[in-house]
C-alpha cells in the first residue's frame, strides 16, 4: 500500500510535473494560455500506438519520431491559427480550446471511443523491499526524471533557454537585446509541445488510450501551474508533486476516494491560494498596463 | 384623451430616434419580434425544443459576460452557477414540493450565493490566476455530487422533476420572454452606473481604487449578480430537462460558455446572446454529419476567429455602423455627417 502510493504518487507527480513545465514556458513566453497542451500530450500517445501498432516500429524508433512530429505539428498549428491572433487574448484562449476539441474528435473519428492499449516495452518486475514494482513503472519514473533534468539543463545551460528565460521574464527589453521575440515564442510552442509529447510517451505503455484522456491531467496541469505560480520552474515541479502524492493518498485511503481525488488535489491548491496568492514560488508580477 | 396623444407621439419620436436610427438596434428589435412571432408559423416541437434550449444558454453566456466581459473578472467555471442553480431548483421542487415559479429564483439565489463563497477567496486573485482557479469549482462540487449519491442522485443526477409547463409553446415563451427581458436587464445594468464601474475596473482596477471606489465590493457584486442570472438559466434548464445531472458542472459545458461568448464578442451582452443563437441551433443542424460534427464545429469557431478576433457581431457592428470622432455617438455606416453634433463622419 505505502510503496503503491509512492510509486504511483511519483509517477503521476513526473509526468504532471512534464506537463506543466511545458505549460509554464509557453505562458511565461507568449502569454498564451494553451489549452491544446495536454492534447499533444494525447496525440503523441496515439502516435506511438499508430507507429507501434500499425507500422510495426519498434517503440525505441516511434517514440522520438511521435515527439519530433507533435512538436512539428504544434509549431504548425501555431503559426496557423495562434500567431494571427497573438494580441487578441480572448480570441487566443478559444482558438486553443477549439484546437484540443479538433484533435480529440478527429482521434475520436480515427479511433472510435474505444479503450486503446500499448504492451509494456520491458516485462517483468523488480522486489523493492518486498514490493513488485514492474519495470515498465521504474522505466517511466527513470525517463521523466531523465526529461525534467534535460529540460532544465536546456532552460539553464543553453543559449536558446537563456533566450527563452529572458523573454519571459521581459518581452520588450529581449527584443531590444537581439532576441527575435516572435521566432522564440514559434521555438517555445514546438518545445512545450514535445515535452508534453515526452510525458505522453511516458504514459503509453502505463495507461489505457482514449480521446478524452486529455482532460483529467489538463485540469491537474493548471491546478499545479496556478499552485506552483506562473512562470516558475521550481514553483510546477513541487506543485506536481504536491498535487499527484494528493490524488495518490485520496484514491488509496479515503472511502470513494476515485470521485474525490480532483476535488481534494484542487481544494489544497485554493487553500494555498488563500494564504499565497501569487503561488508558492510564484513572483508578484506588477501590474502591466 | 389629449395626455394619452401626447405620449404616443413621444412614444413614436422616441422609437423613430432612438430605435430605427441605428442598424443594429433595429436588428435587436427584429430578432426579439421573430421570438415572440414564430409559434405562430411553426409549431414543430423539434425546432422549439432546440429554441429553448438556446434561449436557456443565451441567458448563460450573457451571465458569462457581465462577469467576464464587463468586470474583466476571467471565469472559466461559469457553469459552477449554472449547475448550482440546476441542483438546487430541482431539490427544492422534488423534495419540498415548490412549483416551478418559486423553486426557480430560490435556486437562483442559491448560485448567488456561491457566487458568494466562490467570490470571497477570488477576489485576491487575478488575471490567468483567476481564470484558472475558477476553472476548479466545479469541479470540486462535482466530485461532491459523485460521493454523495443520496442527496444528489450520483451520476444518474437527479430525475423526476416537474415540467416548466404543460405545453411546449408554453415552454418557448417562458424561456425566450425570460430571455428577452433578462438580457434587456443585464444590458442596462451594464448601462448603469454600476455597469460603468465595472467596465473601469476591467481597464484599471487601481486607478478605480484611487477614486476611492470599493472595488472589492463591486467585484463581489458582479459575481453574484453574474451567478444569479446563471442561477436562473441553471433552473430553467432542470425544469425544462426533468433532471438536474453532473453534465451541468461540466468543464466542457464551462468551455462550452466562453466559446460561445467570445465568438460572439464579449463586452456587449448582445454578442453572446447571439454567438449562442448561431452556434446552438448550427450544432444542432450538423447532426446531418454525425460523425464530424464537433469537428467541423471546431473548425468553423477556428476559422471565424482567425478573421475576426474580436468576434462576430463587433465585425459585424462596426462595417454597418461608425462611431462619431467628435461625440463618440454611433451612427449609420453611409451617413456623411453626424446625426447628433454634425461633424464630418470618415
């Protein structure tokens, strides 16, 4: 039961930690709220079952590809139906929202309704004092801590993330040093998008596939943005942690706790609120006018 | 007999001066006339039945927007109240009994006063902060429902409940009259002086304060103002539908609201009213292609923005109409001058 909790509390707190990583940036940068982030999450799933299980890759070769063509397809989307409108935050809010409505449906038109499943890559299972632990469940926990270090290094080591900080915490004077503002916010959507296609790859061989599985983890993802505060790296890692451990203790202790796991998880992240309303590492940003 | 002339001409001026000078007036006063007119050509209970409906959400998104448009106040969870208010009519007409007309702004009042609750700990917040946060409520309250399935029915929800009327047509005025004068309501609330504090703190909530306006209060205000009418909206639906389920606090149905309300241009109350009245009945009629409906829905709301991101009606409002330089007063797109201080119109 305990080691359940905390390994399942530590996946889950990973890939929510992936998500709203991804998230943060692209609001940080572009001041888009995108809705559509867990839907590339989504479609990046069933890239890989469609590349698993139709084509016959291996999964070792589906996976990048099916991250490398989410982020594609995200840049494309972006620069279609969101760059037009970048001024317009409204407009921006429903277009993304219209986006994961179009991609839910069209998996739903592809795939039908129905419960969609990829075999594990690595059978068998480790005793961790006592416990069986799958492989399948220590590989994922191996590769989302793998992907939230990598993109830290990225934010904080390299030039493009260095780039990418300072327009997000700055718009106009990045522009004013050199940075081509609209070519990083073009940049930020294809990297949100794969790391949201990284935490999908994670989650393929773990969970059951079905066009709506975008909604759950996208309410989880604001929740945890808003408890960690926008724009703050640290802020979403601990959040998701925070907020998956919640969810993990509600299911495995509380009576009916399948329906309550939402409603605790985001109960907490408006107690917080309460006492902290910028988040828990979140900046009081000042008023923009 | 001489008094009674003289407030029918003045009724008259004050129609041909105020009503039929603008285009888009006009259009209002059309539309509300084809309401109330068209049982008298149809009775198709199809084609009333998806009319009650859209009435019923039109009253919704115009809700929507006196919080969100007007206050600026970015609720993503708009069908918190709607769901509140669907809940608590049904309850008070299954277990107490309460015809229609009482349960309903009871139930009403209910969602003002989670308007209230939801309110208070909002009103620290703003922004994406806000937006995201509200988004929570409902579905807070909906892991409430599920785990409490005595009082709430669980996922079934609540069935049982008597019907608005015993007519259909019935049905169709209660809701599109309701929906006429509660939008007339809103818009003059808006109108108002209140309604101009709202729009002010949208602008620049510490500028308000500066003045020396309790912005805190009016924020309030507008969430249970905005959560009474959703309220209403809420009780209809129950009524009309005969069950109050977990459908109603829906984060698609939340989505539902802003698309709607955006797609007909927020700030206005008539947009929504009428981004409702082309998307409702236009889902509907895409029931012809089953399978892709919702996309092609997705992509038509994509499609609109994309060339009028401020909305439809807006575009639409300022190709028929423009706006005088000088007195800011609107006038009628060919006119050469302006109707009010005859400065030159460009």
């Amino acid at each position: 039961m305990i080691q359940n909790i905390i390994i399942n509390g530590l996946i889950n707190g990973s890939i929510y930690a992936l998500l709203a990583i991804g998230f943060s940036l692209i609001f940080g940068v572009a001041r888009i709220v995108n809705i559509a982030h867990t839907a590339f999450y989504m479609l990046a799933a069933y890239f890989i079952y469609v590349g698993f299980g139709y084509l016959g890759l291996s999964p070792y070769v589906a996976m990048p590809l099916a991250v490398l063509a989410v982020g594609l397809f995200a840049v494309i989307c972006y620069k279609l139906f969101i760059d037009p409108i970048r001024e317009h935050e409204a407009a921006v809010l429903i277009a993304t929202i219209a986006l994961a409505m179009v991609i839910q449906e069209a998996l739903l038109i592809g795939f039908g309704g129905h419960y969609l499943g990829v075999p594990p890559l690595i059978k068998g299972y480790a005793e961790i004092v006592g416990v069986k632990v799958t492989y399948q469940h220590l590989l994922a926990l191996a590769v989302a801590l793998l992907a939230l270090f990598g993109s830290w290094l990225f934010l904080m080591k390299t030039k493009p993330g260095l780039a990418l900080r300072s327009t997000a915490q700055d718009r106009e004077v990045a522009n004013l040093m050199g940075i081509n503002e609209a070519r990083v916010a073009m940049l930020t959507m294809g990297i949100s998008a794969m790391i949201a296609a990284i935490a999908g790859a994670i989650v393929v061989p773990l969970f059951v596939l079905d066009p709506h599985m975008w909604m759950h983890p996208l309410i989880m993802m604001l929740a945890i943005v808003v408890l960690g505060g926008l724009g703050s790296m640290k802020g979403s890692f601990v959040g998701a942690y925070i907020m998956a451990f919640a969810e993990v203790l509600v299911v495995f202790l509380v009576p009916m706790g399948s329906f309550l796991k939402g409603s605790v998880a985001l109960s907490i992240m408006i107690l917080v609120l309460l006492i902290r309303p910028e988040g828990l590492f979140g900046i009081a940003f000042e008023e923009e006018r | 007999m001489g008094l009674l002339g003289f407030y029918l001409r003045k009724a008259y001026t004050l129609f041909k001066n105020q009503i039929l000078v603008l285009p888009s007036r006009t259009a209002v006063l059309l539309f509300a006339l084809a309401l109330v007119c068209l049982p008298l050509f149809t009775r198709d209970p199809y084609l009333l039945r998806i009319l009650i409906f859209t009435a019923i959400f039109a009253i919704l998104a115009a809700s929507w927007d006196l919080l969100s448009g007007f206050t600026g106040q970015m609720n993503f969870g708009h069908a918190l109240f709607f769901g509140v208010g669907a809940y608590c009519t049904a309850l008070l007409n299954l277990r107490l009994d309460f015809p229609p007309w009482i349960s309903i702004p009871i139930g009403a009042l209910g969602a003002v006063l989670t308007g209230l609750i939801v309110g208070i700990p909002c009103l620290r917040l703003r922004g994406t902060y806000l937006a995201l946060t509200t988004l929570a409520f409902p579905i807070i309250l909906m892991g409430v429902v599920f785990a409490i399935p005595d009082i709430t029915g669980g996922e079934l929800g609540i069935s049982g409940i008597q019907r608005l009327s015993h007519s259909r047509v019935t049905d169709y005025y209660i809701t599109t009259g309701l929906l006429l004068i509660l939008g007339f309501v809103m818009w003059k609330i808006t109108d108002s002086k209140t309604g101009i504090l709202f729009h002010a703190i949208r602008e620049d909530e510490v500028a308000v304060r500066a003045s020396g306006i309790n912005t805190t209060r009016y924020k309030l205000y507008a969430f249970c103002l905005s959560g009474f009418f959703a309220g209403i909206a809420g009780g209809l639906y129950a009524h009309i539908m005969r069950t109050a389920g977990p459908s109603t606090l829906e984060v698609a149905l939340s989505f539902q609201i802003v698309i709607w309300a955006v797609f007909g241009g927020i700030v206005s109350i008539y947009g929504p009213v009428a981004g409702v009245f082309i998307l409702y009945p236009l889902l509907e009629f895409l029931r012809i292609l089953p399978k892709v409906r919702m996309l092609v829905f997705a992509f038509i709301v994509l499609l609109t923005l994309l060339y009028m991101p401020e909305g439809l009606i807006p575009w639409i409002r300022d190709h028929i109409e423009k706006e005088c330089p000088r007195c800011k007063i609107r006038n009628v797109a060919f006119r050469k001058e302006c109707r009010v201080c005859t400065a030159r119109l460009d």
